[in-house]
C-alpha cells in the first residue's frame, strides 16, 4: 500500500507554496495538526487559535495568517489528501478505459474505494483522513461538495458521473430522483467503513481488524450490492404519491 503523502516535498507540490521553506513548513504541520483535530472532535469543536498553537506556532493567528479562514483550512487538507488519491484513482480509470472495462459497475466502485483507502493506516501507523471527511465533507462550499470545481476531484467526478448512468441504464432504471441519493448512500457507506478501520487501527484494536485484502473486497462486495439494488415497488409507489402531492 503506497503511504499517504507526508513529506514536505509532496507537500510544497500540493499546497503550490510560495515563499520561505518555513513557511510552507508552518502551514504543512497546521494542516497535519488541523486534520487530526477535526477528525477526533468535529470541525466546530476546534479553533484556528488552537490549531496554530498545537502545531508549535508562537503567532496565535499563524493558522489565520496562513489560511484566512476554517472553510479555507478544510479545503486545504482536502486538497493535501486528495490530490495523491485522485492521481491513483484517474490512473485507475485510464487503465480501465484501455481494457474496455471503465463503465463496468464493479470496476467503478473498485476506482473509488482503493485510493481512498490508501490513506487508511496499518497497526502501529494511524491515520486521521477519513475521519476528518466525514466530519468535514459537510461544510457548505468546499471543494469536496463540488466535485466539478477542482481538478483534484476529477477522478471521483468521472466515477460519480458513470455510476449516475448505469443506474439510469437497463430495463429497470433507477427513478432519476433517486440518483443522487443512491451515490449519497453509497459514498457513506464507504466512508463510514473505512472511517471505522482507521478508529481501530488508531486504538490498538489490531484483533478486531480483518486483513485489509479481505476487508477491500468484501467492501467492494457490499458497497457493488448497494450501488446495484433495484427500486422496490414500495419505493417507487412512495415516489409516485410524492410526485402527486409536489405537483
């Protein structure tokens, strides 16, 4: 499993810092600071003045300075995260579209969960990341709600948006109001199962932990299942008398 990006090289390419190496240092340890913060307490639950200072920042506004705002904080550890995760996953796709294979549902949900679960840690070595998007993902504005916006959530655009066609596709299509809240369902589910390994991981409850190979592939089972399962007569008799009453 490659390891998530935590040198200050990687970190300079991501960030397009300018100026000093200290700054870019400095900003580099707030967004490490700020993501485990956010992950273990919510993003309200934590301050710029408390960031800046967990961080070793003798300035109680360095995190202000260097950021300007929480929402631009957040968008900033997405970024840091999500550029190496949407490399691996384009790379993905390119490789899938050359084997014919880039709208198969499987190999779909393949593309999202296995770079997003590479910044998942092992025993010995946690990770905040996904945590920190759950608790995170929500804020009205960043990049992460608007997948269309920045080039480094390109790759899960591209999954959004093929997954979006085959659940419109076949003799029995997905109603199309129900689109947006089937990939809703889905990300969670992903998220909130790789968010639950990472909590383990970092409490040591390494006997509880199925092997990660295991774990991706009855994730990918699962998450394929979710993604695949048809609209229930039920459903589609609730969405016919909401659309009578809307109407």
């Amino acid at each position: 499993m490659s390891e998530p990006p935590t040198n200050l090289d990687t970190a300079l390419d991501s960030l397009d810092a300018v100026g000093s190496g200290r700054g870019a240092a400095a900003r580099l340890g707030m967004i490490e600071v700020a993501e485990r913060l956010f992950a273990e307490r919510g993003v309200n639950g934590v301050s710029l003045r408390e960031i800046g200072t967990q961080a070793g920042q003798r300035n109680t506004a360095a995190a202000r300075y260097h950021f300007g705002s929480k929402e631009a904080l957040v968008d900033a550890i997405f970024r840091y995260r999500m550029e190496p995760i949407n490399n691996r996953r384009l790379a993905f796709l390119d490789e899938l579209d050359r084997d014919g294979r880039g709208h198969d549902l499987r190999e779909l949900v393949e593309a999202y969960i296995y770079p997003l679960a590479e910044t998942v840690g092992d025993p010995g070595r946690p990770t905040w990341y996904l945590r920190f998007s759950m608790n995170a993902g929500l804020l009205e504005g960043i990049a992460a709600t608007d997948l269309g916006r920045e080039a480094w959530t390109r790759g899960v655009h591209v999954v959004r948006t093929r997954l979006a066609a085959l659940f419109t596709a076949g003799p029995d299509p997905l109603p199309a109001e129900l689109v947006d809240e089937r990939w809703s369902r889905l990300a969670g589910y992903v998220a909130h199962a790789l968010a639950n390994r990472e909590t383990l991981i970092q409490y040591g409850r390494a006997t509880t932990l199925t092997d990660r190979q295991v774990f991706l592939s009855d994730l990918t089972d699962t998450a394929v299942a979710l993604a695949a399962a048809p609209s229930s007569a039920e459903t589609r008799a609730a969405l016919h008398r909401h659309r009578r009453t809307a109407s």
